[in-house]
C-alpha cells in the first residue's frame, strides 16, 4: 500500500480521522452529526403544532402561529393563571386567618397575665420560700417529659403526633401571558392575520399543502417562497414578499406595491424561519449525542 493512500494504515501517528472513526464504531465519545432536512421546521408551519398553518397569524417579533393552536395556548395559560391566582388568595387569606388568632391570643394571654398579676399581690396563703419553683407547689423538672411537656413532642411514629409539613409560601403569579418563542408579552388582539400567495402550477394546486415541494409565491415577484429565500410579511395587509422585493421595490419609494398604501420600517416583519426541538435555521444545524468517553 503506498505512503499517501486513502486507508493508509502504516502510520506511526493515531490521526484524527481515525479516532474519530472509531469512537462512532466503538460506541465512545461525543457523536456530532448535521441533522437533516426533516429536522427544521419549514418557513410555513406553526411554531407550536410544527404543521402547515390553516389559519396562519404572526406576531411583532415574526413567529408564524396557527391561530386555532396559539389561541389555545392563550387560553391554557390565562385558565393556570387563575388557578394559580385563586391559591394564591386562598393562602393568603388563611395566613391573615392565622395572623388575627394570633393577634386574639396574645391580647387574651395578657389579659390573663395581668389579672394573675392583680391577685397575687396580697396572698392569704403562706409563701413556700424553700421550694424550687417559687412556692407554686410543684417540683421544675430538667425532663423533656414532664409536666404535659410530651404530649408537644413530635413522634414520627404515631400518626396523631406527627409533624405536618408547612405550605410552601406561594408567590403573586403574573398575570400576562407570554409568547412561547420570542418570550415577550403576547395579546390576541396583536396578532397579525398573514395571506400567503399559492402557486399557479395546476399540477402543484392538485396535490395537498403538506406534499407540495413549491407551495407559495412572492405576491409581487411570484419568485417561489422557501426556507433558503429569506421573507417578510405586510403588516397592512398580511402578503409575504420576499426580502429581495422589499429591499428593491417596497424601500424605493415606501409604497405597497399592490394597494399603493404608504408603509414604515415597522411594517415590514421579517418571517422567522426554522427553529424546531432539534435545530435552528442558519444558526445551528449540528446534533451532538454525548456518550461516555473512551478512558486511555
């Protein structure tokens, strides 16, 4: 075998690609691979269900969001913000209960205190001076078990004397709900309804959403819309144009190409692409599965 061939193994040196081959044979190692086409979301799917959008609404920040899927989200964190609520006021409501028996006892336990006091000032009893407990009649005792003392100790063993754990004091919950992507304040009311353009090829319109390869177009340039083809969306009309559009025809003269409607900088929303469990469009497209590592 010559000195320079692929699978050149006469090699005093363990080279990287060697190790690394062998830690994927072996089982050792931490495995980094690119994931897959299949692992990135596409540019017209939700962002919760990960499905082409029937109904498809973006936010400010432009996440894209099946409006039935986002505003069920809406309503599954509004309803465990009021359960969590109604704790909290059924917590704080008992420790105020707790507070004014406490308050209740310790007034009535001063009272008891000073009529004690008042009738021990002039006693018709004689005084016990040589008794260990100030002539009260009863022996102090350095046991924990006297005078009634154990019926105040906890047994973890018989169940009518075992400690109860105290409730863990909950915090104010707060009342707004927040997007699930871009982790900002999110409202019904601002969600923006988006009009995507479909294709005009009769034999891409006979076959369903989910199994078009090309399934919408720009809707001025009609260029076919993808994750590769960076996008954004009208905010007075909801047409996704491609970012090309925007930077060649709508920013000369900051009119909408097909109302004629005069737009801002904020009008244009820039569509967030990609961004699913797995990887991140032009971000991250690399997996690693870490294993145990291969001791020399």
């Amino acid at each position: 075998m010559t000195r320079h061939a692929r699978n050149c193994t006469a090699g005093a040196v363990y080279t990287y690609h060697e190790k690394k081959k062998d830690a994927q044979a072996s089982g050792y190692g931490t495995q980094s691979q690119r994931v897959g086409k299949d692992s990135v979301k596409d540019f017209d799917c939700c962002c919760l269900s990960l499905q082409p959008c029937r109904n498809p609404v973006i936010t400010s920040e432009g996440y894209l969001f099946d409006k039935e899927s986002i505003l069920e989200y809406i309503i599954t964190k509004k309803n465990e913000i009021s359960r969590k609520l109604k704790e909290y006021e059924k917590q704080k409501k008992k420790k105020e209960n707790e507070l004014a028996e406490i308050a209740v006892a310790e007034k009535q336990s001063r009272v008891n205190s000073f009529c004690k006091t008042e009738r021990s000032i002039v006693s018709s009893s004689p005084v016990k001076a040589f008794l260990s407990d100030g002539g009260e009649g009863t022996s102090r005792s350095v046991s924990n078990m006297a005078n009634g003392r154990d019926k105040q100790l906890p047994s973890f063993w018989i169940p009518s004397m075992t400690p109860e754990a105290k409730d863990v004091p909950l915090k104010k919950p707060d009342k707004t709900v927040y997007c699930p992507m871009s982790g900002r304040p999110l409202l019904a009311k601002d969600l923006i309804p988006v009009k995507f353009h479909e294709v005009t090829d009769p034999d891409e319109k006979a076959k369903a959403v989910i199994s078009r390869e090309c399934r919408y177009v720009c809707a001025v340039t009609r260029d076919v819309l993808s994750n590769s083809v960076p996008c954004a969306v009208l905010r007075p009309t909801g047409d996704v144009v491609t970012m090309e559009c925007v930077e060649k025809v709508i920013k000369k003269d900051w009119m909408h190409p097909l109302t004629g409607e005069k737009l801002q900088e904020s009008d244009i929303i820039p569509l967030q692409r990609g961004g699913t469990g797995y990887a991140f469009t032009n971000d991250n497209l690399e997996g690693q599965h870490q294993r145990p590592v291969l001791q020399a």
